[in-house]
C-alpha cells in the first residue's frame, strides 16, 4: 500500500487577530508570536474534526506544526478519530528574513505540557526552516524537499497508511499544494482563470494520487513510481463549507506580508474599507468590542427640516440607498426623496447594542439595555439636504 490522499488544514483563527481590547493572551509556550487560537478558532477546529468523521476516507494520521495553534487545531480531530498527534517542523510557519525575531518553536517536552498524551514523540523532522528567516523562493525549496523525504519515511514505517492530514499555517500550506502539483513557485496560478489555492482560517486542501501512478505486480502486491514520479490532483481547494462563518482571513503571497502580522491585519482592513467605498471620514468609526474581522462603520444621518412646526421623521419600513460615500457630497435617498449630503463632525455620539433585545420595556430588555455587548462611537455624521426633481 502506498500514500493515496493527502488533506492539508490550515489553523484556525489566531488570538491576535481580534481587535483590542480585550487584550491578547501571551503565547502559551513563551515562544515570540507563538499565540493560541482565538475561541472562535477552537470551534472552527471542533468543526473541522466534525466534518473530517464524518466523510468516508478518513485520515489515519495527523501531522503537525510544533505551533502552538496548529497543535490545538488538530486536537479535536485527534480526539474523535482516536490518533496521536505527531509533530514536524518542516510544517513550520514562513518567517521573513528582515523580521525581528526568527522564532524558534518550544521543545517536545513544553509543548506535552499542554497536549499531554496527545503527541508522539518518535518522528523526525523532515525538514527544518532556517532559523535567518525565508524568502519565498527558500519555503518553496522548504515544501519542495520536505515531500520526498517525508513521504519515504512514512511509507517506510507506516506502510499500511494509505491518508493523511497535515496541519500547517497560511504560507506553508500554499508552498505545499504547490510544490506537490509540480509548479514553479508560489505565485503561480492553478489555471488560465487566476485561480489560487485558498487559505481561510481552518480551510482544507484535498490531493489525490492519479491512478495512473499505481499498479500490481505479478504477486498482486501494489507497485508505485518513486514519489518523485508521482502525479497529483487538488480535489479539494480550500474547503470551508463545514465552517459556521464560511471562510475567513484568506490569505495568499500576494499580500506581501506574512500571514496574520500586524501588517497583514491592517493592510486587509484597509482594503475592506476602500471596498466598502468608505473615506478617513468614516474610518474613523471604532468597534470596541467586536470579535468579527473588520471594524463596523457608522455614521449618523441629519435630515433637514424646513417645517419646524411639524416633526420630522422617517418611517420605520423606509428604504435607504447611498451613493459616494467617498466623496465630500454624498447622495443619499430615504424611501422616495433624495438628499445631498455634506460631512461634519458628530459630538461624540455612540451607539449602543444589547446582546438580547426582549420585548421593549420588559424586564429583560431593561437588563440588557444596560449590559451592552457592542459600543460604536461615531465621530462624523452627514447633513442631508433635499434635492428638488427637475
């Protein structure tokens, strides 16, 4: 028997991805930006161990990355499947040769200190990262000599293993998938149409073995071409559809940032708000508490009103359309009449979200409108103008 189906499984959301406050936890390890998954990341990971026992062609190992989020990523999977964990390094993280610090992962022996009787400790490291950092062209080399000589160790003591799962991080797993379909680096595309190995929080890659690669010998024994030889098939890009959320975080080489690093994070929300067709005006808006990837924007809308003998409001079911927000003069229109907007600064108004909202003035809707789970701050707001039809 021979290695036949390969999934590769990025972690799950980092800690350090949500927004401060609260504060983020210090790696558990000690080891610099060794940082543990977020609780939204350990359901994703619960998730994924769900979705894998629940398919036909289970894996009958899991490898790791000595991270500390890999390893907690792979539990739940270890556990429901009834498998050791093992660990090598060659799944390590990509970090960039300008960075500050080039961490290197915790020992065996630390990391059984938090996954005790969960890891095995007689696998040897394929492949270990350079401890000056990488380029991209050094973790495609890294992925590139890490498949012949793992795919022989294992072959050698786990002959019987026909399907594994690898748990790694964004970079690594895209190096991998690439190196493994024979590409030339990591930038290329899968196809004419652009398309990318995906790299959500918790995604899953699927690589199968072409049949062509393997046969029977005269003895009815499987024989298989030197791993060199052999021929893959992706089957699987990225999977998320056994997420709660979808995919989240996505991240490939493109970014030019190393996946989830301060920079990345901003960069991405950055772009998020650009798409969102928002300006500083409305940036500036700030979710103290929200544990979603991108900040929520508000602004307050003040309609005019030339009759101030009557009071003005808008109806409750009235739809709302706008129109250059980043522009200085936005269009807005509120059910059938439109305005031309103008921005100025808001006094520091802030709204206020409960995390139940009950029937309004029962008791439990009085509780809850003095626990708030989200605060927004809006600190502009837009004075609408009516425009009259020609």
């Amino acid at each position: 028997m021979t290695l036949k189906t390969i999934y590769i499984a990025r972690h799950g959301y980092r800690s350090n991805w949500l927004p401060t406050p609260p504060a983020h936890p210090a790696p558990p390890t000690g080891v610099n930006s060794d940082v543990p998954l977020a609780s939204h990341g350990v359901d994703q990971a619960k998730e994924l161990a769900h979705y894998l026992i629940s398919i036909d062609n289970q894996p009958q190992m899991i490898f790791s990355s000595p991270l500390y989020r890999c390893l907690q990523t792979s539990e739940p999977a270890a556990d429901l499947l009834e498998l050791l964990i093992y660990i090598d390094r060659g799944l390590s993280e990509w970090y960039k040769p300008d960075r500050d610090v080039i961490p290197e992962p915790a020992t065996f022996d630390i990391l059984n200190n938090f996954f005790a009787g969960k890891l095995k400790s007689d696998w040897p490291n394929s492949v270990i990262p350079s401890l000056k950092g990488e380029t991209e062209e050094d973790i495609f080399k890294r992925c590139s000599k890490f498949w012949p000589i793992f795919v022989k160790e294992l072959e050698k003591q786990f002959p019987e293993v026909e399907t594994i799962l690898l748990v790694t991080h964004a970079a690594t797993k895209i190096a991998l998938g690439m190196t493994l379909l024979k590409f030339h680096n990591v930038r290329e595309s899968l196809d004419e149409d652009g398309t990318v190995i995906r790299a959500g929080s918790c995604s899953l890659d699927k690589y199968e073995l072409l049949d062509d690669d393997v046969d029977e010998d005269e003895n009815g024994d499987e024989s298989v071409l030197p791993f060199e030889q052999r021929q893959w098939k992706l089957t699987m890009n990225g999977n998320t559809e056994f997420l709660s959320a979808g995919e989240e975080m996505h991240w490939d080489f493109k970014s030019g940032f190393e996946a989830g690093s301060d920079e990345d994070i901003k960069a991405r929300r950055k772009k998020q708000l650009e798409e969102r067709g928002t300006t500083a005006n409305s940036e500036k808006v700030t979710d103290t508490n929200s544990s979603e990837e991108y900040e929520h924007v508000y602004v307050s809308l003040d309609v005019d009103n030339r009759n101030y003998r009557e009071r003005n409001t808008v109806q409750n079911q009235a739809t709302l359309q706008h129109s250059g927000l980043e522009t200085d003069k936005p269009l807005i229109k509120i059910g059938d009449n439109v305005y031309e907007g103008t921005w100025k600064k808001s006094l520091g108004t802030e709204l206020a979200f409960a995390k139940e909202l009950g029937n309004v003035g029962s008791k439990e809707s009085e509780q809850d409108a003095g626990n708030p789970e989200r605060v927004y701050r809006v600190t502009d707001s837009i004075d609408l103008n009516p425009i009259q039809p020609m």
